[in-house]
C-alpha cells in the first residue's frame, strides 16, 4: 500500500481548516502507527445525517445515532458520572 499523505488528505477534506487539520493528523497517526489504510469515506450533509461507504457497504446514520456511535450513548456517560 502507498504511504498517506496529508496533503492527499487534505485534497478531499476540501479547504485546511481547525477539523480538517484535526482529521488529517488522527488519520495520519492511525494508519503510520497500526498500519491501516483507506477503504471507504464518510460522508455528511448539513443536517449531520452520514453515510459511511466501505469497499460495497453504506450505513446510514441520523445525527444522534453517529454521535452515539463516535461518543457513546448520552445516558451512559451521565450514568457513569453518578
């Protein structure tokens, strides 16, 4: 597999902003540390609903499903903190 490139990155993410620095560098560091690769893209509209794609699969998920997912569920964290 070819090495990841932030500037290869950075060309899909679109412009260089604060999240698309942030994505990059965790990217970068994932794959330089565990040897992983790219196989797929997640995609959202303005509305925070994404379609995660990898090799032939899509998942759809609302906004609170992929927070759920990326965070954990809201009432576990509150519960863990009593």
């Amino acid at each position: 597999m070819n090495e990841l490139k932030k500037e290869d990155l950075l060309k899909v993410l679109g412009d260089e902003g604060f999240a698309q620095e942030l994505t990059t560098t965790k990217t970068l560091l994932i794959s330089n540390r565990d040897s992983m690769f790219v196989t797929g893209f997640v995609l959202s509209n303005e509305n925070g609903d994404v379609a995660i794609v990898d090799k032939s699969s899509v998942r759809w998920l609302n906004q609170d499903k992929f927070w759920d997912l990326m965070h954990g569920k809201q009432e576990s964290l509150i519960n863990s903190c009593n």
